[in-house]
C-alpha cells in the first residue's frame, strides 16, 4: 500500500496484485546412465526422470529400436529399467 502525500490532511492508499502463472518445466533425469557392459555380463540401468510440476505424467520410450538382446521394462512412477546380456556379436557402439 502506498501513503500519499505528507500533509495531516492528505492519505490515499492503494493495493495492487501480481499473479505468477505456472510454467510447464522439462522433466529432468536423476540416474546417471551405465554406458557400457562387457560382452556376456549382464546389464543393468535403472531409468529415474521427475517433474517439479504437480500432476505431470512421466512416460519413458525408447525413441529408436532395442537391439534384441536388450529391453526396457516399465516399472512405473518415471522409473524404467533398461537390462539385458549382450553376446560377442553386440561387441561395438549399439546405440
């Protein structure tokens, strides 16, 4: 509120208002990726992504075909697990 002028006789007051609109925020990944395996071993890396915005829905997807000895596995609450066992031909950069 703001006071206005400074005589005994003179005050005005006033009262304004701010609304801060929400923002949809990127999600962001809180695991550190396993990037890589020895052939034969198995691998393992468990996917965890959260969202600071309330009531957003998670959803991981691989964006390109697996190779066929990994999978990906929904275990919900944007947590996946990205596992399998590679073999002697899967030695190289797969993805």
């Amino acid at each position: 509120s703001v006071n206005g002028d400074t005589t005994a006789f003179s005050s005005a007051t006033d009262t304004a208002s701010l609304t801060v609109n929400a923002l949809n925020d990127a999600p962001v990944f809180d695991s550190t990726e396993v990037t890589s395996v020895d052939e034969d071993s198995p691998y393992s890396y468990s996917i965890v992504a959260s969202d600071i915005d309330t009531g957003d829905t998670l959803t991981i997807t691989a964006q390109t075909t697996l190779p066929s000895w990994l999978s990906l596995t929904t275990t919900g609450g944007g947590t996946e697990t990205l596992s399998g066992t590679p073999t002697n031909s899967e030695v190289g950069i797969i993805l």
